[in-house]
C-alpha cells in the first residue's frame, strides 16, 4: 500500500503547475520532493507557522506587501466594490482610485465615505434581489461594462457556536451563508445579465481561509463555530461553479483569501492579532488588488491566499 500510495502521489505532483517554482523531472523526484512541490504549492493551514515562515524566508510580499504591490493594471480600468463604504472594502477602493481606476461602490449606507473617490450607490444590499438588478442595469446605463467586479461585503458572527453548550444560532448561521455565499452569486447573476461582465472581466470573491475543509483539521481541531464557516466553504462551491460556467463567456472567477486584517469583523480575535501576523486594513487591500493582477482566465475558480500568492486546498 505504501509503494501504491508514493505512486499515486508522484502522479498528482506530475499534474500540479506552479508559477514562480520550478519543478524536478519526474526521474528526479522522491517523496521528499514530492512534498516539497505540494508545500510550494499550497499555504500553510497553521496561521502562526505560516507567518514565522514568511520571516523566516524573509518574504518582503508577505511582511510588506508596499515592496511588491504592483496596481498598474488598474489604470483606466472599472472597478465594482460591494460594501465598499467600511472596513477592507473602504480600504480596496481609496487604493484602487489612486492606480486610476474608475471605481463604483454598492453599500447600504455610508455612501459619504467614498466621496471624491468613488460613484456610489447607497440602498444596496446584496440579500436583496431586485436592489442588484436596479443597480445593475443603473450601472451599466451610466457607466458600461465592468472590468473587475470585487464581491466584498459580508458579514460575521461574533459568538463562537457549539452543540455543546447550546450556543448554536441558527438564524444568524443563515444570514451568513445568505451574505457571504448567495449574496456574491446574486450579485454576479444580476451584473452579468444587465451585461456588466463581458469577456474578459474579472469576477473576485473576497471569501475565506474558513471555507477550506481541509483546514478545519488544523484551524478549529475542537470544532465549533458553524455560520462562519459554512458560508465560506458554500461560497467556495459557488465560486467554483460559477467559474465553470462563466469560463466559455471569457469571464474569469478568482476566489481569495485576503488574509488576517485588523477590522472590526476579526476583532473578537484581536488577541492573537499581532502573533499570527494581522495587518492593517490598507495593507491587506494591497495585498487583495496585487493579487487580482496576478491572475486571469486560466486561474478562474481558484482558491488564492493573498498573503503569500500560494493556493488554499479545499
């Protein structure tokens, strides 16, 4: 079983690209290295580890995302932030303005906020159906055809939920995949059919290392805290199938993790903040916008983590 098993991986690392990381011919390779390609490949699911890594390696893109940020792909271009008013989404849009992008904001309220940096449209709210067909077809009408669509808004709950204790809040276990996994996919539907993404555009879900299955093993070893979590890994499927979709239309589906930021929907983790390496709101909009410009078609419905550029395992 062992020898079967050290054949089916080698075949799977026969199969993996990696940009930026070379890969030995297969004569070459052992299991070692074929754990080190599937290490190069992937993020490291243990958030701590993963940032004494980056020091370790002294990997500027991920300690200082101003050395490698690289926004010149923005110029010119259209850009739609959902819940743009607040938090990362404020962030996004102030420096998506400054590399000269024409950005357009959805929010509920706060429209005030993006003044002189944005056109926004208030009373949007992304459970709302005929709100996003409204602002749709507006948008379209009064400015075309959109470049990049940034799905930013959501929504977390701060209790920690268990079984165990009788703390579980069905409710708001709904409005979080109502927000975070439906609302980005209402928003694609009504954008696309008001003929807002054309070929060539860029649909990206701010979604979350949350959303991987494979990283709940490591990340919540006792359990516990399921709207967070299930609405991520719902929004990671419909990512993905909306990316097979949309692929013959030539419109591509990021999916990303924007990394751990100090905003007020992680603040309940505020005290793990500065030991696993969170970064200020502005920081991890650089890191969203660079990496939006390291993709296009033929990484559509991928899972990136914007911290180091490496894929999230589902």
């Amino acid at each position: 079983m062992l020898v079967r098993a050290a054949v089916v991986a080698t075949a799977v690392c026969e199969a993996l690209v990696v940009k930026h990381h070379s890969i030995v011919k297969p004569q070459q390779r052992s299991m070692g290295s074929v754990v080190s390609a599937l290490s190069a490949t992937y993020s490291i699911a243990d958030q701590q580890q993963r940032f004494a890594r980056a020091k370790e390696d002294k990997n500027s893109r991920y300690l200082d995302i101003e050395t490698a940020f690289d926004g010149e792909y923005l110029k010119g271009k259209r850009v739609v932030v959902t819940g743009g008013s607040r938090g990362l989404g404020l962030e996004i849009v102030k420096r998506a303005h400054e590399c000269g992008a024409e950005v357009i904001v959805t929010c509920r309220s706060g429209g005030d906020a993006v003044e002189g940096l944005a056109t926004a449209y208030e009373g949007v709210d992304v459970t709302d159906v005929e709100a996003l067909k409204d602002f749709s077809k507006r948008c379209v009408a009064e400015h075309g055809p959109v470049d990049v669509l940034i799905n930013n808004a959501g929504y977390f709950y701060g209790p920690q939920e268990k079984i165990t204790d009788d703390s579980l809040n069905f409710d708001e276990e709904w409005k979080q995949i109502n927000i975070c996994a439906l609302g980005p996919l209402r928003v694609i539907s009504e954008l696309y059919k008001a003929g807002g993404l054309a070929e060539g555009s860029k649909a990206v879900i701010i979604t979350s290392q949350a959303g991987s299955v494979e990283w709940r093993f490591t990340q919540n070893p006792e359990g516990g805290d399921y709207g967070h979590h299930m609405s991520r890994a719902a929004c990671n499927i419909m990512g993905v199938l909306a990316a097979q979709e949309l692929r013959a239309k030539g419109v591509a589906v990021l999916l990303l993790h924007p990394g751990f930021n100090k905003t007020s929907m992680t603040k309940k983790y505020e005290a793990i903040w500065e030991i696993e390496g969170a970064v200020e709101p502005w920081q991890g909009a650089m890191r969203v916008l660079h990496e939006i410009g390291l993709h296009d078609i033929a990484d559509s419905g991928k899972f990136f983590n914007c911290e180091d550029g490496l894929e999230i395992p589902w």
